[in-house]
C-alpha cells in the first residue's frame, strides 16, 4: 500500500460477496418480524371489530325491547296502574320471553300521571348491553271506565343512564 492512499473498506484480495456474509440472514429474519406483526396487528383489528360491531346489535336489540315493551304496557286495556298505593309508588312488571328479559316500572307521579321505565336486563353470556328508558304518561279515564295512557311529550320517551 502506498502512504497517504486512502484506505478501502473491503479487502480488494477477497471477493464482495464474502464481506456481506449473513447480511441475507438478517435481511429475511427482519422480513419476517414484520410480516408477522402485520398479520398480529390484522388479527388484532379484525377481533376488536367483531366485538365493537356486535356489542352495537346488542345494545340496538336492548333499545327496541325496552321501546317495545313500554308500548306493550301503554296499550295494555287491562293495566293495573298503581292507583292504590299513592303518589310515588312503584309497580313493576316482567315482559318479554327468557331471551330477552325487560321489566317495566310503572311509579304514581301525582294522580293521573304516571313515569314508566323499561330496563333491558342484560345477558351476561353475550356482550351484557343494557338498555333503560323513561316516559312520562297521563292516564285518562274512558267512559267505559277503561283507561288510556298517553305519552305526555312528542318524543315520548328518553334514554336514561
């Protein structure tokens, strides 16, 4: 070597190929970490998905048995309103079949208005969404001595939490 030459990185006696032994090793093993946290993050991202997107169906079913089951109350010709116990006592009723339980409370607010409240029991097994809502009602005496109930507001009902 001459003095003063500037010094090469690689032995000019040994082929290029020999100076980058295990290089490729490297290259596929990173190849692969990432690839397989790619798939990790898919797989993670797909089940969060499921179970954001079922827990939606869930809570909309427990919305829509709640509604339905405050409707079933208010059209009821036979309700037992809780006329007998005075103001601010509470009757509760069970409706629906096992699957989708919901009770309803019908409590005396004065004498002829009434706040019902449905609350959708939740199933554990699932994704244990829930569901309450309220309505303020006014209870109407007919002249055939039946009753009718009458949601007192346009939207009738409000969730409650």
């Amino acid at each position: 070597m001459m003095r003063g030459a500037p010094t090469l990185p690689w032995r000019p006696d040994l082929p290029i190929a020999q100076d980058r032994r295990g290089f490729v090793l490297v290259t596929a093993l990173m190849a692969t970490v990432l690839i397989g946290a790619l798939a990790a993050g898919v797989v993670f991202a797909t089940t969060e998905d499921t179970k954001v997107g079922s827990t939606a169906v869930a809570r909309d079913i427990a919305l829509m048995a709640t509604e339905s089951a405050i409707a079933t109350k208010i059209s009821e010709p036979t309700i037992a309103l809780p006329g007998s116990i005075g103001p601010a006592g509470t009757m509760s009723y069970q409706v629906g079949d096992p699957g989708s339980r919901v009770i309803v409370y019908i409590t005396r607010l004065d004498s002829a208005m009434y706040w019902i409240v449905a609350e959708a029991i939740p199933d554990t097994v699932h994704s244990g969404a829930t569901s309450r809502i309220g309505v303020i009602a006014n209870a109407v005496k007919n002249a055939d001595g039946s009753t009718t109930i009458n949601p007192t507001f346009q939207r009738a009902w409000s969730e409650l939490f």
